[in-house]
C-alpha cells in the first residue's frame, strides 16, 4: 500500500465514524425536537380535553336548572288565576328541594317576586335586566355574574324560564338565583395538577367569571385583543399569551353557552414543558453517554485497529522464523534506500548456502533453521542506514549496502561465514556460501526492486558453480547472457507455432534380450531457422522459468502421439515411447485429464505410453506425486524416475514410491577414482530395485565395458551412445523398420 493510501484510509478511519456520530446526534436531536413539537401539541389537545370536559360539566349544569324550571313553568302555565296566587308559598317550598338560594315570579311587567330558603318575600323590577326580557322572548336562559344586593360579598346568577298557558301565551317568567360559587366550583377542578385555571369570558374577552387561582385584576389589553380575535374567529383557537407578571402562558378558548360565554383556559408554559423537560434531559443524557460510549468505542476501535495494524505489518514484512524482514518489507525499504545520491557506491546482493538442503536432509531440519536464524543474527547486526538486508526464502537472502568495492564486502561475507562457524553449530565444515552482487548505478532509482535482485540472482549462480565460499559480480557477460535469453523467450512461443521445436528419439535397448531395440525417449531439438540446431541446455532452463515449459511438454507430447499413431496405422509393431513432463506441468491442474485425452485421442494402447519425472518432483510432496502416478497408471501410462541419484534423493523413498521404471543417472557411471566401489554401488541399486519389482534403465552409457557391467548387474535397458545417439524421428522409423527384432552389438553402432 502506497503512502497516500494509507494517509487516505486512515484519514477514512477517522471521518467515517465522525460522520457516524454527527448522523447519530443529529439524528437524535431531530427526533428530540420532533417530540417536543409532538409533545407541545399534546399538551394543546390536553388544554383542549380538559376545557371541553369543564364546558360539559358547565353546560350539564346550566341545562339542569333550566330544564328544573322548565318543568315547573309548564305547571305554573296551566294553573288558573286564582291559583297563582298561592304561587310564593309554593315556589318555597320546591325551592327547599333544590340547590337555588331564591326562586320567584315576574309578571310581563317586570315586577318580580321572590322568596328565599328561609321564606322570605323580596320584591324587584326585572324590567331592564336582559336575561328576562330573553326568558320572553322564550328564550330560556342564565346571566352574566352580578353582586348580590341582598347578601354582602355573594355574586349571583339569574335563570330565567317564560311561562306560557297551554294556549301559548306568555304570562311571565319563572325566575331562580343561584350563587356563583355553583359555576366556579366547576371552573376551580384542577386543571394539568392544579398547576392551570380556567375562565369564563364574554365575548369582549372580559371576564365574567373567574377561577380562585386566576390573576387579580383585568385581562392584559393585548391579551384581550388576542381573546377577541379568536371569538370572532370561530370561538376556538389556542394562542400564547404573557400574564401582567411576565410569565409565558399557554391557553385555549372554547365556546360555552349562547355565544355569550366563553371558557378561557390557562397554563403556565414552563409547567407544559415540565412534562418533557426531564424526557428532554434523560434524551440529552442518553446522546451524550451514547456520544461518550461511541468516543471511547472509536478510541479502543484505533487502538485495536493500531496493534493489528503493527501485527500485520510484522507478520507481512518480517520473516517468522528468523526475525528478519521479508523480501515484501525488502522491497519497501530498498525504495527508500534508491532515493540516495551516493548509489554508485553502493551494492546489492543475493546469496544462499551451497547443500542446504543435503544440511536439512542429513543433520534435521532444526538444524538447518538454526543456521538461518545464525545467519539473521549477523544481518541484523549489520543493520544500519547504509545497509538492510532480508530473507527471501528458504536460504536465500537479499541485501543493499554501503560498499565502496567487491574486496571490502567479500571480507564481510567470510566474515559472516566465520561468524557461522564460530556459532559451534552442527555442521559447519559444509556451510559456503554463494552470493552474486549488482552494483548500483544512478539510473537505478527508478528501476523495480524485483528486475535489481534478479541481477544479482544472475551473478548468484555463476558464483554458486564455483568451489568453496564465492562471490560473483554481474558484469557485461550476465547482461549480455541475460540479453540473449530474453531474445530466446521471445521467440520461443513464434517457435512453437512455426513448428521449428523437433522430436529426437534416442533409441533404449533391452541388453537382457539379445540387445534388441525395446523403445526410444523422444528428446527435443529446436532447428532454428536463424541459428540452426539449438541445444536443450541453453532453453530448457530458460522455458523451466515460465510456463512455456509447459507448452513445450504438451508440445512434444502431442508429436510423440501422432507420430506413434501413424507408425500403428502403417503396420509397425508396437514399442514403448518415453517422454519428458517438466516439474512445473506435472503442477498444472489439468495434468492427468490432458495426457489421458490425448492418449484416447490418438487411439493409443496401454503400456507403451512412459512419462519420465525427475527426482525434483519428489522435493514438493510425495504422497501427492505418488497419487498422480497411480492415476496415471490406471489409464495406461507407465511412469518413471529419470536422473535419480543426481541430487540428495533418499533411497528410502523407492519403497513408497509406486513408479514402474527408475532411470539411473549418468553420474553412475563416469569414471571415478575407485571404480570397485563404483560397481558396488551401482550393483546393489540394481539389485535393490529388481527386489522392488522396478525395472532399471541405464542412460549416458558410452562403452562396450559399461554395457557389459550392466548385463551383469541385471539391468534391464541401456541407453546411451555405446548404442545410439539421439536421431530425428525419421531415422528412427528408418531404424525400426531396418532393423526389426534384430540382436545389435555396441561396437557395430
């Protein structure tokens, strides 16, 4: 990850959940401030019900009086003349039956009677007093709130009912007083815990009766304006209003009797938002433990996200086993170290120690980690700000470093090797080292880290082909090497197409059957048109570095088939074919289903087919390798184990191994100091694999004394040049065809 990348997703770490915690309280606060408005207008409705159930209780009242006096009108109504004269004591005595505190009679005049609970007889003029003229009118009705002149300090209520004889005239009007104090026991229930009031207003917005707990004095005259405004708007509304004491007041005005009256209720704003004030703080409390909780989440968050990031970094820049930084955390670090002015007087190296794995093999792998973790040790001694240094893998190591020439950094290599050896391990006299070194140039600060260690890794392995500790320079002959290997591989696939990659059959001989052809191993040629006949040295290592090897296996494979199909169809007596597959096409997913469909697309019998496998296959995993040979051998393959004995191959994997031919390395049998001992080695090889029912093949056999040893030992085929040497494959046909089943001596060849 590039530095601006970091910078950016660390900077996303941190506003990401910023925006989250912003989104979170200001969501929160959103849904706050939408409660407050729900709850606001809750506590209207609330206003609303309460004032509407006093209008109720009001209005039950009112309309119970009247429909009292209604009923007694009716009576009075169809008595006659003579009758209404007994009328006072009468009304006295319902009056006894009731809450009124006087009951009388007024005639159309307004000459009224009145006669209390005690039975005493008041006399008044009712004639200009609107609730009688209303009563007839026929309308029944109450009046306003008026001072009682007949007891101090009482205020009063008129009913007044009209009374009509049953032929409908009106011949009065029934009259009772109740005390205000009916009214206001209604207006005085608490309203919102006591905390509001309610009055009764006329439509001018003055009052006509008020709560014991409303203010003294008259309405505010802007508060009346505002009373008046919402009569003559309907007689209902709700509004804000300021009390003469300057304090906030909620209220709401509904219609109470005859569009006269007007319940007017009130509420101390600060007591409404009581109600949600303390949900308001318990919200606010839980956003801010939230917003705390959602701190200290994020903080832990980095911190975690810190140490797995330190972890990470460890575990994808340090190597595990020695401590040392990986060829990943390298490559980090050499991109800083480029950026110097002083390149040219500096190096880097690449090196690894020669029979590692024969050290693994014979003294434990333990031990080969130990001389690792040795070799780390000193590395990261040396560190400095002129030299860093990493594992690749397995032992192989990289470094750049400050040295101003190849004599100087070649002290520290025997320096490290003596380091090594003065460490007491186990199997020091076989560790040397092999180290190829690229000096720097001014240009190469923006070459790629991977191309400078490959320069290296070129000189690495001329040094590795020397004896003893090396080290070896890359030079104008590595880059001019390397220059034509590129050009190689650039035409190699062009080659491939044009057909100019050849089968050569090396022909195998059965010295156990009168020295008769058994077979032949198809080898490849490529005839360049340009540079005629190249040999496999000089490309198949090269095609063994990409996957144009397996192309080339495949290439060869599908010739050998055709090839062997047509000699079938012309007649030819079957004979076993062996052909090569690379390490890196036996790894290819569709290994055993290519080879087994080609097999099946040309028609091929069973048991003629060899794949030849060298012993480095063996290195990766054999329970995987043993699989593929026995799959392969369920569809008609027969398979070998070329070149063994050519590395550090344990013979104590030929038990496990279900190969059916093992081809004996040409080492065997060159010419050794103690060619007894030589004999008795290859002797008892052979020995052992006839034990292991695995037929032998002896190839780069090249005497007539060779090929006589052999048949002694029992070994099964020779091949090499003391028979033939590898021809095109029509010589081969020619061959096979000339010579039949006849018996051939190595010296007529």
């Amino acid at each position: 990850m590039s530095t601006t990348d970091g910078k950016t997703h660390r900077l996303m770490d941190t506003v990401l959940p910023l925006l989250l915690c912003l989104c979170f309280i200001a969501s929160s606060l959103l849904f706050l401030v939408q409660m407050i408005i729900k709850n606001q207008v809750e506590n209207i409705e609330y206003l609303y019900n309460a004032s509407d159930q006093k209008k109720t209780t009001i209005v039950k009242q009112v309309q119970g009086d009247l429909q009292t006096l209604e009923g007694l009108g009716i009576m009075l109504g169809g008595m006659d003349e003579s009758e209404r004269e007994r009328l006072l004591p009468i009304l006295r005595d319902i009056n006894n039956e009731n809450a009124f505190i006087r009951m009388g009679f007024a005639r159309l005049d307004g000459d009224a009677w009145f006669v209390d609970l005690n039975g005493k007889v008041y006399e008044r003029n009712l004639k200009d007093m609107e609730f009688f003229q209303k009563a007839l009118q026929g309308k029944n009705n109450i009046s306003d709130v008026f001072l009682d002149d007949l007891q101090e300090g009482q205020y009063i209520n008129y009913y007044g009912v009209g009374i009509k004889t049953p032929a409908g005239e009106t011949i009065g009007v029934l009259c009772a007083v109740h005390t205000a104090d009916v009214l206001r026991s209604i207006l005085d229930a608490p309203v919102l815990s006591g905390q509001g009031f309610s009055n009764i207003i006329s439509s001018s917005g003055d009052y006509i009766m008020r709560s014991i707990h409303a203010f003294p004095g008259d309405i505010l005259p802007e508060n009346k304006e505002a009373l008046r405004k919402a009569i003559e708007e309907g007689g209902t509304g709700s509004f804000e209003m300021t009390d003469k004491y300057g304090r906030e007041q909620v209220s709401v005005i509904v219609p109470l009797l005859e569009g006269r009256w007007y319940l007017h209720s009130m509420v101390p704003q600060n007591v409404l938002r009581a109600r949600y004030i303390e949900t308001t703080m318990g919200i606010m409390a839980i956003i801010v433990v939230a917003c705390c909780l959602f701190a200290l989440f994020i903080s832990r968050q980095r911190s975690m996200a810190a140490r797995a990031q330190k972890m990470l970094m460890d575990l994808a820049y340090n190597d595990r086993l020695t401590g040392l930084r990986n060829y990943d955390g390298f490559k980090v670090d050499a991109r800083q170290f480029l950026g110097r002015d002083d390149l040219p007087s500096c190096i880097l190296w690449y090196g690894d120690l020669k029979k590692f794995k024969f050290i693994n093999d014979i003294l434990g792998y333990e031990e080969g980690d130990k001389i690792l973790r040795i070799i780390s040790e000193y590395l990261v001694d040396k560190e400095s700000k002129d030299c860093i240094s990493c594992r690749v893998s397995a032992d192989n190591f990289a470094g750049i470093c400050r040295c101003e020439s190849q004599e100087l950094f070649m002290e520290q290599v025997l320096s490290l090797n003596q380091y090594i050896k003065d460490s007491g391990v186990e199997g020091q006299d076989f560790i040397e080292l092999s180290i190829g070194v690229y000096r720097l140039a001014p240009g190469d600060s923006e070459t790629s880290i991977d191309v400078l260690v490959n320069y290296a890794n070129m000189a690495h392995k001329i040094a590795k082909e020397r004896s003893g500790s090396s080290c070896a320079l890359y030079d104008d002959e590595i880059r001019q090497q390397q220059i034509e290997d590129s050009l190689m591989e650039a035409e190699a696939e062009k080659a491939l197409r044009a057909g100019e990659f050849k089968v050569y059959m090396q022909p195998k001989v059965n010295i156990q059957n009168h020295n008769r052809i058994a077979g032949a191993e198809a080898l490849v040629r490529w005839l360049s048109p340009s540079k005629g006949l190249i040999p496999p040295a000089s490309f198949i290592p090269l095609f063994e570095k990409s996957d144009r090897i397996v192309l080339l296996d495949r290439y060869m494979f599908e010739q050998t088939c055709g090839w062997f199909r047509r000699y079938l169809d012309e007649g030819g007596s079957p004979i076993s074919l062996a052909v090569n597959v690379s390490k890196v096409g036996l790894l290819q997913k569709d290994f055993i289903e290519y080879y087994a469909k080609t097999k099946q697309k040309y028609r091929l019998p069973d048991g003629y087919l060899e794949l030849e496998f060298t012993e480095g296959v063996l290195l990766n995993d054999t329970d995987l390798f043993s699989d593929i040979v026995r799959k392969l051998q369920s569809k008609g393959f027969i398979c070998s184990l070329d070149d063994f004995g050519s590395g550090y191959s344990s013979l104590n994997l030929l038990k496990n191994l279900p190969i059916d031919v093992l081809k004996l390395d040409i080492m065997f049998f060159h010419k050794s100091e103690d060619s007894e001992k030589e004999r008795i080695v290859v002797s008892n090889f052979i020995h052992m694999a006839k034990e292991l029912r695995i037929k032998t093949i002896a190839e780069g056999v090249e005497s007539v004394e060779n090929v006589d040893f052999l048949r002694s030992c029992g070994c099964d085929v020779v091949q090499g040049y003391a028979f033939f040497k590898p021809m095109p494959l029509e010589d081969f046909e020619h061959l096979v065809n000339e010579l039949g089943d006849r018996q051939l001596e190595p010296e007529n060849v």
